[in-house]
C-alpha cells in the first residue's frame, strides 16, 4: 500500500510535560491546523490534551 502526501503521519506529544507521544494520520485536507485530541497519559495517570508536533 503507497503512503499518501493527503494523510501524512504525525506525533502528538503530552501538554503534561510528561514526553509521552502518540503517532496517527491526519487528512490534511480537511485538517490543516494542528491536531489537538485528549487521549490518556499513562505517566501523569490521567486524560490529558496532545498536541501535534512537526
């Protein structure tokens, strides 16, 4: 399977500053800004917000 320009793979890092990071794709078409998602930190034991990092 080709990988896509369209869904690029990003990371989103920890806004808890813990350094844990997640790996996704996006459609950048729809989605041109910077992805924000609130997923689970195992570190901080808690939901907290990633954000995409470049």
């Amino acid at each position: 399977m080709a990988r896509s320009k369209a869904r690029p793979v990003v990371t989103l890092r920890s806004t808890a500053g813990t350094g844990v990071t997640y790996v996704t794709r996006k459609n950048r078409q729809s989605q041109p800004d910077r992805m924000v998602l609130r997923k689970y930190d195992p570190v901080a034991g808690r939901h907290v917000e990633f954000r995409e990092t470049r």
